[in-house]
C-alpha cells in the first residue's frame, strides 16, 4: 500500500469516527427544533418591475404620487421579498426629493412601510427570505434604515424603537461600512453590483444631513468610481470579479454602461434610466474631473490594485471586536463556512433565529451543539463547496490600452472552488469578452449554491492564473473526484469566445487567433481545442492549460502576431506551464505559483499602484492626479479636494 493510499484511508477513517461520535450525541431536541424551521421564500422575483424608477421619473418631471403608484412596490416590500432593499433606496429619495409631490394619503401609506420594515438581522427570526449580509446589501439596508429613522424620528417602528434609534444604529453600520471601503476596498472588486453601492452612497451623499456620512459617501463615491475609470474601455467595464454572473461577463450591463457615461462624458436625464442608476442621476454627486481623463485615456497603462482581506486576517482588526461588526466583515466577503468562520456564523444564525433564511437554511446540518467544538475541523477536512463562496483579497492587474482591457485577478485561491469568481477576462469594447472556467455543472443543472457557480458563473475549481503585462497564464488541475457536496465532475475547461462578433478568426488545433479593429488576442491551449458551438471551446483532461497574449495594431501586423505566437507554443511538463514572452520565460505551477526568468513573479500588491496614482494599503490619503487634474482624498478628515 503507497504511503499516499495510506494517509487517504487514515483521513477516511477520521471522518468516518468524527461523523460516528457526532452521530452519537446528536440529541432529539436537536433534531426537532431543525425539522420544525419553516424556511421562508420570497413570492416575488427580484426582477420584477415594481415601478418605483418610473415613479421617480414622473417625480423628477413635476408629477404627483398617490398610492396607486406606491402600490407595487410596497407590496413587494411588505412581503419583505429578498431585494426589498434596492426598492426602498429609490422610494426613499423620491420621499425625501419631492414630498411635497406626495398626497398624503401616499405619505401615510409610505410611512407605515417603513415602519414596519425589518432593518437589520439583529431582531431574531425577522426578515424571512431576505438577504442582508453581502457588501452591497448591507449599506442598502444600514442607509434606508438610517434615512427612514431621520423622516420619523419620534415614531414609534415595529420593533418598539424610535426611529431616532434606528438612526442611530444604522450610523454606526454606515461609517463602519465606509471605513472598510477605504482601509480595504470592495470585497465584490469590480462587481456590477457596484450599481447597489453607487444608489445607497448618492442617497446618503444627497440626504444623510449629517455632514460626516455625506462627505464619507462622496469620497467612498470616487473610489469606485476610480476602479471603473481605471478598468472601462470606450463605454464598457466588464473586469476580473468577486461576483460576475454569466450574463455580465459575456455582454456586460446597460446600466453600468449609463454610469460610466453620466459619470465620465455626460450627465444622464433621469429618463434614461431603467433601474438603480436614476439615484445616482438626480443625485448632486459629480465624479471629479481626474477620473473623466483616465477614463478616456488612450494611452497603455498597467494597473496594479489591491482589495479585500482573507478570513484568517479578521481576527488582529481591532475594529472587529464587536460582534457584530466583526460579522459583517466576514459575512461581507462571504465567508460562511470557511475554517476561520464557520463557529461564529453558526453562533450567530442560532441566535437570531436565521435558519429559516433560504440563504442560510443549509446550516440546520450543522447545527447539533455538540458538533460546534468540530465545526472548523470538518470545514477545513472536507472543504465544504460553500468555502468557494469567500471574497478574500484580490491583488488585481490590469493591461489597458485604447483597444482591449486584460484583467487577472493575481494567483487567486489556485485549486479551489470558485463561486462567482471571474479571475481571468480579455474586454474589447461593450458587450464584446473572451474568457475561460472550469464549468460546475452541465448546461441546464442546478447550481450548487442556488445560482452558482453554473457553466459559465464561476468556476468549479478556480486555475492558477497570472498576468504580466499582454500576458496570462492559467493552469487547471482538477481532482480524480468532485469533493465533498458535490455531483457533477466535468473533466475539461472552456473558453468563451464568441467568434462572429471578431473580424478575423483563425482557428487551428491548439490555438485561436482573434482580431477585432486594431486589437489582436492570441489563446493557446496545451490540448486540441474543440469547437462546442459559435461561442464555446473546449479542451479536455484534468489538467489543462490557456496562455491568453494579446497585441495591436501599433505594434506589429496581425499576420506577424499569428506567426510570432504560431512560432512560440506553451508548454506543460510534469506539472509545469512554460511560455515565453518578450524574451522572457514566464512558468506556472500549482506548487510553486508563477515564475518570470526564474524568479517568483510580484502578485502582492499596494492598495494602487497605475501612472494615475501611488498608494500603500492602509494609506491616510490618497491622491490620484492626471493630464493636469487632481484629487486628493482624506477619510479621517473628510475632505476632498480637486484640481
């Protein structure tokens, strides 16, 4: 018997008594009280219109509201139907813009909405299907609590508490939210959920009435408003994510493409929106001037960033002493189950009575008491799918020239499942991508955790993926077995290349060859490719590999780039991907990560670092200056200042 067959019996049996021991002390009551949790769910899908941007279309025109127009979506909200939040966002600023636009029979239905509304997951068993955890949710929900407070606040809410209470507690969740952003950025980089963030901080920018939080919502404002301007390419952002569905990494979103025009080339009218975005159109916020220019830069530029924490970094925050923020740090990059998180999650759904959340139900399999002490073990032995599902720090770099943006998110989690991850993406312009994934499921299954990751969404597992400068190398090894919580098991990768939207394509054995105008890509696999339809490209085997080097116009003719990458295949030897570029060896390998001539390659980095601006992680300020504009940002201070 090998030594390795050895320790895989020994691990067996480990888990064989671990689960016989748990078996024995799991108690009657505790099998009842999970067998007796209602799991609650939303009757509403979230993409259901409930016209609450059309009624601030009217609004912002000189029209009326009267409860007919409230109607749907306060139904929806009332049902507290998961997304409640982002509907409340628009209502509140149309409440707070035009109320006297309001008949009062509209104000007083508003008012009992809001209420009644559960704010927060701090008051056990409330807020049946909603989720209020991730990043983007919790400011919707800390600042509609905290503008719903500053309307009534002698009223009584549901809860027994002034809304003057709830104002201030929802404070506190705010500055903790945007000091987070500023010490660590957006745990969901480069998300188009950005949208949610950009409608919560316009609205506390517009109506917090507390100049602390206003001017903090600004400057957390123009910080994401830089990670767009850094990563966009003419009216587009589709990057290297936390969280990037299928649909936004093949097309992109209409409505981010609105921000980046409103933002960066022309105010948008309320009109032209179709969701979210009309809160930051009527909002009085204005992207400084230095991000328009980088925006439109023409130039080639590498950008360099760094955002999130992992989970083992939370416990030396002092800020995170209290329990609850310390949950929303980690629930904020969605470490559920990880090992350096899972007791204190269990800890904290048992004692809010959060096991009947859809979200959260599965933890009724883990919770018998006597497992708890176990609870990190099992996590870290069986690497429970969930685990996937954590955002930990993502060292971005970013190729940017006027024709193509190339994103790697920096030898992310090599190996591991990937949920929404999107750590490897070429962008040539709206709606307009090629990348690649270890596919999940089979087209058509199920998602493991309820919409991902799917075929496209995520990964399931995630490749060693590095980039340095036009060029990225992304191994795959896939396990003999799917891993604990999982059925499916596909044995190949693929690439996503629409190949009709490009103006020339070659296709040969192991490489394709893309132009589009000016831009050339090159993808070049270590195995036959094999055409799967218009967009799909797979290449078979557990181990596998995708080098991705892209070119221009301005550097040489299309036809010497496909001889140049013809001429210089990669190769994969005993676990080793090899390629070289610019005269350079670049080497990847699960063990030992990504070499360049031989040295390990630089995937560490400061907070920024772009011709734009230079900035430590845990910087006191930041300062972002180009073709003769400049920002200069100080949280503590709360200043911003342009020139």
């Amino acid at each position: 018997m090998t030594r390795w067959r050895r320790g895989a019996m020994l691990a067996g049996l480990l888990i064989l008594a671990a689960a016989t021991a748990a078996a024995a002390v799991v108690t009657v009551q505790d099998l009842r009280a999970n067998r007796a949790v209602e799991v609650s769910r939303s009757t509403v899908a979230n993409a259901t219109d409930t016209g609450e941007t059309a009624l601030l279309q009217r609004l912002a025109a000189g029209g009326q509201a009267d409860t007919a127009d409230l109607a749907p979506s306060l139904a929806f909200i009332d049902a507290h139907n998961d997304c409640s939040d982002f509907r409340l966002a628009t209502l509140l600023r149309a409440r707070l813009a035009y109320g006297s636009a309001f008949s009062q029979e509209a104000q007083a239905r508003l008012k009992r909405t809001l209420v009644a509304f559960p704010y927060w997951m701090d008051v056990k068993g409330s807020g049946g299907p909603m989720v209020y955890w991730s990043e983007n949710h919790q400011i919707l929900f800390a600042q509609a609590e905290f503008l719903a407070g500053g309307l009534y606040p002698a009223a009584l809410f549901a809860d027994g508490r002034t809304g003057a209470d709830h104002r201030a507690q929802a404070r506190d969740r705010i500055t903790f939210w945007l000091d987070q952003r500023w010490r660590f950025g957006f745990s969901e980089w480069n998300s188009h959920y950005y949208l949610e963030d950009i409608a919560a901080l316009a609205n506390l920018a517009d109506f917090a009435q507390d100049p602390e939080v206003s001017r903090k919502a600004e400057i957390i404002l123009d910080l994401l408003m830089l990670d767009l301007a850094g990563r966009s390419l003419h009216g587009e952002f589709i990057a290297t994510s936390g969280r990037l569905y299928e649909n936004n990494a093949k097309t992109g979103d209409e409505a981010v493409r609105r921000v980046l025009r409103h933002a960066f080339v022309q105010r948008q009218a309320p009109g032209s929106a179709h969701g979210l975005e009309i809160n930051l159109f009527l909002s009085r916020y204005a992207a400084p001037p230095v991000l328009a220019a980088i925006a439109a830069d023409p130039g080639a530029a590498v950008i360099r960033t760094s955002t999130g924490r992992d989970p083992g970094e939370l416990a030396a925050d002092r800020a995170l002493a209290d329990p609850e923020r310390r949950i929303m740090a980690q629930w904020g990059m969605e470490a559920f189950t990880n090992p350096e998180g899972v007791s204190r999650s269990m800890r904290y759904i048992r004692g809010h009575g959060l096991l009947a959340n859809p979200f959260l139900s599965g933890f009724r399999q883990l919770n018998y008491r006597a497992l708890s002490p176990a609870l990190p073990w099992l996590s870290r032995t069986l690497d429970l799918p969930t685990n996937g599902t954590v955002l930990g720090r993502a060292d971005v770099y970013a190729w940017r020239t006027s024709n193509l943006v190339m994103s790697t998110t920096q030898a992310h989690r090599p190996g591991g499942f990937g949920n929404q991850q999107r750590v490897f993406i070429a962008t040539f312009g709206p709606g307009l991508t090629v990348f690649h994934s270890h596919p999940a499921v089979r087209p058509g299954e199920p998602p493991p955790n309820g919409n991902s990751p799917g075929y496209w969404t995520g990964s399931g597992r995630l490749p060693l993926s590095c980039q340095d400068g036009p060029v990225n190398l992304s191994l795959y090894r896939l396990p003999k077995t799917p891993g604990f919580g999982r059925k499916t098991h596909l044995e190949f990768t693929h690439l996503y290349a629409p190949r009709a939207r490009f103006d020339q394509v070659i296709l040969e054995p192991t490489q394709l060859f893309l132009r589009k105008g000016e831009a050339w890509l090159a993808v070049s696999a270590t195995a036959p490719l094999e055409p799967a339809g218009p967009d799909e490209i797979i290449q078979r085997g557990r181990e596998t590999a995708w080098v991705t080097e892209a070119s221009s116009a301005r550097a040489e003719t299309f036809s010497a780039f496909v001889a140049r990458v013809r001429a210089n295949p990669p190769r994969l030897d005993k676990g080793v991907l090899a390629y070289r570029a610019g005269g350079h060896p670049l080497t990847a390998a699960m063990a030992k990560g990504c070499a360049r001539d031989g040295r390990p390659l630089d995937t560490a980095y400061p907070r920024h670092a772009s011709p734009y601006a230079q900035v430590p992680r845990d910087s006191e300020a930041i300062d972002v200056a180009f073709a003769g504009h400049a920002l200069r940002l100080d949280f503590q201070a709360g200043t911003r200042e342009m020139h």
